[in-house]
C-alpha cells in the first residue's frame, strides 16, 4: 500500500512539475512544450535512479528487475484496487472524449468551436497520472504500451476517442498478457522483464506503424 501511495504522490507531483516548467516556457501549454518537457524530465529522472542503484546496497539494486517491469508481484488486491482507479479516473477520460476529438483539428480550432483546451489537459493529464501511479505501484515502469495500442487500435475503431478508449484498453490489457507470457516462457525457468519485451515488441511494431502512415501520406 505504501508504494503505492508513494508512485501516485510522485505521479502527481511529476506532472506538477512539468507543467509549471511547461507554464514557464509557454504560456498556452502547447502539447509540444508539454511532451518535450516531459522528455527532458523522463530523462533526468531515469539518471538520477541509475545513479542511486549504481552507488546503493545489494537491497536497493533489487528494484532494478521492477523498475524494467514485472507483473509476478501481482495480487488480487491489486487488482481489485487497479479495478477502482480505471472506475474513477477512466470514467473522468472518457467523459471528455468529445472535446479530445476536437484537438484532432489542432488545439487552436478547438478553441474556436468553445473547447477549454487548458482545463481539459489539465483534467485529463491529473486522471491518467493517477492511472499511471497505480499501474506503476504495481508492474513497475513498463514501456510502449500507452504508445503503440492505441495507435493500432485507431487503424480499426478510427479517431472517434468515444471507441478509441473502452478498445485501448482491452487492447492494451491483450498486448500486456501476451508481453507477461513471452518473458515468462521465453528464458524458462528464468522471467524476463516484461518491459524489455513490451519495449523490443512495441519498437517494431512502431516502426510498421510509422512507415505504414508514410506510405498512405505519400499514396
């Protein structure tokens, strides 16, 4: 429980952080500013973690295999509690679908047809850091899933956020198991990090979306 708390306070206070310095540099919060902000951060703080382990105890250095992602610490309670936030801040997400479908013309057109732009960030990015310090709390840091499934799902369901989302989901969850299965099996009897296969997974699989998206552009 403890860990828990501590991943959602820090989730929190990451985002807090990067939207002042976002704030700072750009007084309209621009998606840009916010994700190149949020690079720059991502970076730091992994430097500072490789630091730590690098300098701390046998102990500490343990958090290595859950900091690259593991999902054999599970437990029903977790998921129970995982269960109560996807309610919470999944239901606050999909409740603003409409007014993310309007940022697909560009932030400014959507300010033009009455879209709050900066309210609904801020909204959205506090329900899905809530999100993320839940799912970290308990699998630890495991990449390219928020980056590759939706992306996916969107060349089946298409941009409406309405079906984007609920599909995102099961999509993701789908994406996750088969992950968790691979690195289980894989190396038998050793376990694989699961994010080092969600992250070699998911590169190729990007790597197909992008070129994928050039070639319809240039068609």
């Amino acid at each position: 429980a403890g860990t828990m708390v501590m991943a959602i306070i820090f989730a929190f206070l990451s985002l807090i952080i990067i939207l002042t310095l976002s704030y700072k540099m750009d007084f309209s919060l621009s998606t840009n500013t916010i994700i190149l902000i949020g690079v720059i951060y991502s970076m730091f703080v992994s430097s500072v973690l490789s630091l730590i382990t690098t300098f701390a105890s046998d102990r500490v250095k343990q958090i290595t295999f859950w900091l690259m992602g593991s999902l054999s610490g599970s437990s029903y309670e977790n998921a129970l509690v995982l269960f109560i936030a996807l309610v919470i801040f999944g239901v606050i997400i999909l409740f603003h679908a409409r007014e993310l479908n309007a940022f697909a013309i560009g932030e400014e057109n959507a300010r033009h047809i009455g879209v709050n732009v900066k309210r609904v960030k801020f909204i959205v990015m506090i329900a899905v850091s809530g999100l993320i310090g839940v799912c970290v709390s308990i699998g630890g840091t495991i990449g390219f899933v928020g980056l590759v499934v939706p992306h996916m799902v969107r060349m089946l369901t298409g941009p409406n956020h309405k079906r984007l989302i609920p599909t995102s989901l099961f999509g993701g969850a789908i994406f996750l198991m088969f992950a968790d299965l691979i690195a289980r099996i894989l190396l038998n009897p050793l376990e694989l990090p699961i994010g080092v296969v969600t992250s070699f997974i998911g590169a190729i699989l990007f790597i197909y979306i992008f070129y994928s998206s050039r070639r319809k552009s240039h068609a």
